[in-house]
C-alpha cells in the first residue's frame, strides 16, 4: 500500500511539472510561428510568377509531347473507362492479361467494323470531292447572295490567294496530304493497343504501387476512394452515354431516311459517334445535315427540315432524357466542359476534343472527393 501511496504521489507530483513543460512548448512554438517570415509584396509575387512559369512550361512539354502523349492518354482512359468492366471478368476467374486482351480486342474489333462501314463513303466522298465541292457552291452561293446583309457574292469566293478553282485544283494534293499523315496514326494507334493491353494487365498492381507510395493511412483511404470514384464515374458515364446515344443514331437515321438524304444509316453512326463530343459534335453534325439537305432539295425549308429535326431531337435528349437518366450524380458545369473541349482542340486537335470530357470528368472527381466537407467525414473504407 506504501508503495503504491508513494507512487500516486509521485505522478501527482509529475503532473505540474509535465504542464509546465507542455506550455513551455507551446509557448516556444508560438513564438516560432510569430516569429516565421510574413511573404508580402514583391515575395508573393514572385512565387506566384515561378508557379506561372512552370505552368506555362509544362503545357509546352504537354503540346510538344502530342504525338505520344495522345495515345498514352486515350490508353489510360479506355482502360479507365473498361475498369468495371476488367473487376467483373477478374471475379469470374479469367487472369488479368487474358481480360486485357478480351478487352483490347473487343475495343479493336469494334473500331476495325466501324472503320470497314466508313471505308467505302470516305472513299467515294473523296474521290467526288471536286464534284461535291463545285455543287455546294453553285447550290448555297445564291442562297447567301439573296441576303444583302451578308454582303457575300460570287466574286467572295474567287478573290484571294484561296479562291474556289484553287480548291479544286489542289484537290488532290490535299488528299496526299492525307495520305500521308496515315502512317503516324498508324504508329499511334499500335502505341495506344499497346499501352491499353498494359494497363489493363497491370491495373490493380499500379493501383497497389499508387496507394502504397502514401506514408500516411488517411492519405491512402483518400487516394482509394478518388480511385474509386473515378472508375465509377467514368464507366457509369459512358455506359449510360453510349445507350442514349445509340437512341440517337437511330432517330437520325429514321430523321435522314425520311429527309431523302443518301446513306442514312451512315448519317446515324456519325451522331452517334459525334455526340461524345459536346458542343462541337451537334454542331459540325447540324451543319453536314444541312449542307447535304440543300445539296439534295430544292427548297431551303426542305434542305434544313433534317438539320432541323436533329437539332431539335439532340437538345431535347441532352436536357431531358440525360439528366433525368444521371440525376445530379453526374452533373457537370457546361463552361467547364465548354472550356475544356476549346484547350484540348487547340492543344491536340481532335484527340484533344475526345479527350476533353473524360479528363474533365476526372478532374471534377477528384475536386469532389478532396472537398473539406469530405475529408471532415469519418474516414472507411470505401464500398
């Protein structure tokens, strides 16, 4: 019993002496904060100009780096996108370069069947293209030369170092041209097959290399659950994407068959494909309706009546059938999107412009998953 008096005496003892140390460190630890070099002026703004430089330089790197970047990034984010996909294949048992190569081969065998579909009316389109060309300014030049507004004649499109007979003569060159520029995108797309059969085989242990390179627990909960949540949203995304989206192609087809324009089932697979690219896809896809309307009827209320209608049809599907399919779950700022799809078509070009709503995607997800109010909530395991 003395033994144990003396020892509680002795913590009781210790205590006093433990706060005073405890203050004393605190206090010396105010005192280094007071005392810690405010940034003003002149500091800040040459710390905000070294953050400028950098970025500046590394979107040079980036614009430079195209020819590899390009397919390494539509790799990545294929193989993203097929995630879901690979974990339900790996949980039937298949190994994990078996799914990537079922996988990349799935993907391969669709773009080769819409690639063989394309083939014969780019061949054909090319080939009448001085034809196609001269009909579309005998057909849409008195058209605009009725609006005196405009102030466009004839003579608007033989003036200039590229006049409407220059086209036409360097018709051909520019098909070469063309040509020409097949056999890199040959190279980038073995590069991207290639970096897609990779990824896939290697995900989980990428994934395991990523989260494992946090020292901290919390740090790898958050990197698991950004993880998480980026395959959830990119794969739910553009399953519900592709599904609306091949409505779409249908009512088009249904829209150009009935318009009278030629190869409507082609005019379907092309909404199709252009709507994954907002903004710019219905647009350049309204105005080839058009064109193609004029170029086929007589009048203009009947040559614009399929531009039109899939105009009409496209609006009503992105502000009513897609929203009430994705709720607010998915919800994007259009700006943002708008914003992106313009950066990423200046620095990559169509690449670019196909990439720029994943990447935004990506980039909203892990801005919501780093939100205060999430990193403020119990930290679990995600799932």
């Amino acid at each position: 019993m003395l033994g144990i008096g003396e020892h509680t005496m002795h913590d009781m003892s210790a205590k006093p002496a433990e706060r005073r140390l405890l203050r004393a460190g605190l206090d010396l630890e105010k005192d280094l904060v007071e005392d810690a070099p405010r940034r003003r002026g002149l500091d800040l703004a040459s710390s905000w100009a070294v953050i400028g430089i950098f970025f500046i330089m590394a979107m040079g790197v980036v614009y430079l780096m195209a020819p590899i970047l390009i397919p390494l990034c539509l790799a990545v984010v294929t193989g993203l996108i097929f995630g879901v996909a690979a974990e339900k294949l790996n949980e039937f048992g298949i190994p994990p370069l078996p799914t990537a190569l079922l996988l990349a081969g799935a993907f391969g065998t669709g773009l080769f069947l819409v690639a063989g579909v394309l083939a014969d009316p780019i061949t054909q389109l090319a080939s009448n293209a001085p034809d196609l060309v001269r009909g579309a300014y005998d057909r849409i030049t008195p058209i605009f030369s009725r609006l005196g507004w405009l102030s466009i004649r004839p003579e608007t499109f033989q003036s200039g170092q590229m006049s409407m007979d220059k086209v036409l003569e360097n018709t051909g060159s520019i098909l070469s041209i063309v040509s020409a520029s097949l056999t890199p995108a040959l190279l980038q797309g073995m590069i991207f097959f290639a970096a897609l059969v990779l990824f896939l085989s290697a995900r989980l242990k990428l994934r395991q290399m990523i989260i494992m390179g946090f020292p901290r627990r919390s740090q790898r909960l958050t990197t698991i659950r950004i993880m998480n949540a980026i395959d959830s949203a990119l794969g739910y995304y553009f399953a519900t994407a592709a599904l609306v989206y091949c409505g779409l192609g249908v009512v088009t087809t249904l829209i150009t068959w009935g318009g009278g324009l030629a190869m409507p089932a082609l005019w379907g697979l092309f909404a199709f494909i252009s709507s994954f690219v907002p903004f710019l896809g219905v647009t350049l896809m309204t105005i080839a309706l058009a064109t193609a309307g004029l170029l086929t009827h007589e009048t203009i209320m009947m040559g614009l009546l399929p531009a039109l209608a899939f105009f009409v049809v496209h609006l009503a599907m992105e502000n009513l059938v897609m929203p009430a399919v994705m709720g607010k779950r998915m919800e994007v700022n259009a700006f943002i999107i708008f914003t992106a799809i313009i950066f990423w078509t200046w620095m990559w070009g169509a690449a670019g412009a196909m990439l720029a709503l994943p990447l935004t995607i990506i980039g909203m997800t892990i801005a919501d998953e780093l939100r205060p109010a999430k990193r403020k909530a119990k930290r679990t395991l995600p799932g």
